[in-house]
C-alpha cells in the first residue's frame, strides 16, 4: 500500500503543477510571449489564458505602459567646438511585445546608444548659444529620428527631454559676467527712462500749473474789471438818477482841489477850465451872507470867465522853502 500512496501522491502533485502551468494570468497591460519547444507561438493578453503545460513556455512578460528612462550625462561636442554635459529622458512605449523580443537583444541599451549617437550629430550643427536657446528644436529633431528607428522593434518614442545641458566652468563664468552685464545695463536703462519720465511730468506739471494760475488771473482780471464797470455804472446812474445842481457839484469840486495838490513832488498842477464855472455857482451861493462875500464872488466870476475862455491854466505849486 505504501508504493501505491506515493505514486498517488506524486500523480496529484504532477497535476497540481500542470494545473499552475496551463493556467496563465495576464495582468492589465502587460503581454506574454509563449514559446513552443523553443519557437514562437503567440502572444498572451491581459486575462486568464490557458497553455499546454511542459511544452508551451512562457519566455517574456513585457509592460505595455508608458516609460520613463533617464539616461546619464553625455559630452558633446558643439560646432564652436565646446564640450557640452547633456542629460536626456526618453518617455516610449513598447506597441508590438513580440517586436521588442526577437527584433533587439535589449532595446533599452538599443534606445541609449541611439540617443548618444543622434544627439552628438544634432548638436554637431549647432554652436553653443543656438543649442542652450533650442531644446524644443533639438527635442523633435530628436524624437523623430529614434521613433523612426525605434518602430521596428516594437517601441515608439513618445518625448524626448533635455533634463540639463552643463557647458564647461570657464563658460558659466563668462555667461554669468555677460548676464550681470545685461542686467547692469538694463538697470541703468531703466533708472534713465524713470528720471526722463519723471522730468517730462514735472515739466507737464509745472505747465499745466503755469496755465491753470495765468487762467485764474485772467479771470480774477475779467471779474475785477467787471465790477469796477459795475460800479461806475451804479455810480453813473445814481448820480443821473439824483439829477444834482450846479451848487453841488461846484461844492464837490472845491473838495477835490487839495487831494490833487498832495505831495511834495507835485511842483506843477493843472486847473481845469470848468473851474470858472464851478467858482460861479460857488459864488452864487454865498453871495447871500454879505459884501465881502459879493465882491469876492464877482473876482471869482472873472477869473472864471477868463479861465473859461483861455482852457485850462498852468499853476506852480508854492514851494515850501
């Protein structure tokens, strides 16, 4: 009974391993690449596929995802004859998983060397301004010669990245001096144009306040005038309007005859010849309290008319001295 126990045991064990053989589940995109003695047979998708077991080999799981392969720095030489540190990504995808595993032993050392070789003839062309202000361009120039080459192993490269491109120490230097240069000269600019601007708006404004203050004393001169008219046509017309005599005006007239003499540098002053008339009415008025005042009007009438007769008269001032 024993011989008999062991042989079960190993039968069930054989079909216990046969089961896990022909039994093959796939993960989510992922592929396998089924061998038969050795040749291919077909490829296994995402699922439970079954195989023969002992005679169908599973020789590759390949991840069908999207990849991201950092390649290390590379020097290259630029048309200016400048040894440059590049630092490249790679972003593929493997499309035909039977492609990448019989068409290239490794396609990711496939993929780098490519990368090296066309990135060197890329940059070859290109002097070292034009290739640190060219990613973009380098990047497609880039990409469309490895999807070229990549496509019949199954593999399409999706981007190509410039992670960094380090030109030599001496050169930092000299860019660094450059753009503290530019920097210099772009503060001084902007310090020039700030101080222009600034006296071109003092100048508008002091302008504008020139202009503002003569319109204000334009108006202040209309308004002024304006008022000084305003009263001699209020004073016009209250004097029409009071209809004064002779008597008056004669009387007002005498009152105004020292503020014309004032001063002591008026040495010569002019009377009127409406004198004569205005010392007639005067005398007309006082030739009611008495002879002195008569014959003093009389004097005063003469004077008067012949003051009126010869225009105005020339009077010098009595010196004081």
């Amino acid at each position: 009974m024993e011989p008999v126990i062991i042989v079960l045991i190993i039968l069930v064990v054989l079909v216990f391993i046969a089961l896990i053989k022909t039994i093959q589940v796939i993960p989510q995109a992922s592929a396998a690449i089924v061998e038969r003695f050795g040749r291919y047979t077909r490829t296994l998708n995402a699922g439970l596929n079954i195989v023969v077991p002992f005679i169908d080999t599973i020789r590759n799981r390949i991840d069908l995802r999207e990849q991201v392969v950092p390649f290390p720095p590379q020097p290259v030489i630029t048309q200016d004859n400048l040894v440059v540190n590049i630092d490249t990504v790679i972003y593929y995808q493997v499309t035909d998983a039977r492609a990448a595993t019989y068409e290239v032993a490794s396609y990711i050392q496939a993929i780098e060397q490519l990368t090296v070789t066309t990135l060197r003839n890329i940059i070859g062309g290109m002097d070292l301004e034009r290739t640190l202000t060219s990613r973009e361009e380098i990047n497609a120039a880039l990409r469309g010669v490895l999807d070229e080459a990549t496509g019949k192993w199954g593999i399409r490269v999706n981007r190509v990245e410039l992670k960094a491109i380090e030109p030599p120490t001496s050169i930092q230097d000299s860019m660094e001096k450059q753009m503290r240069a530019d920097r210099d000269k772009r503060a001084a600019i902007l310090t020039a144009e700030g101080t222009r601007q600034a006296a071109i708006l003092t100048a508008e404004g002091e302008k504008q306040s020139q202009i503002l203050r003569a319109e204000g004393e334009a108006k202040a001169a209309a308004l002024r005038a304006e008022g000084e008219a305003q009263a001699v046509r209020t004073v016009f017309e209250a004097i029409h309007a009071g209809d004064p005599d002779q008597k008056l005006l004669s009387y007002q007239y005498l009152q105004m005859l020292p503020k014309i003499a004032e001063g002591d540098a008026n040495k010569l002053w002019i009377v009127p010849s409406e004198i004569g008339d205005a010392l007639k009415g005067l005398s007309g008025a006082m030739g009611n309290f008495g002879p002195f005042g008569g014959g003093s009007g009389g004097n005063n009438s003469g004077n008067g008319g012949g003051n009126g007769g010869g225009g105005n008269e020339r009077r010098e001032k009595p010196s004081i001295d």
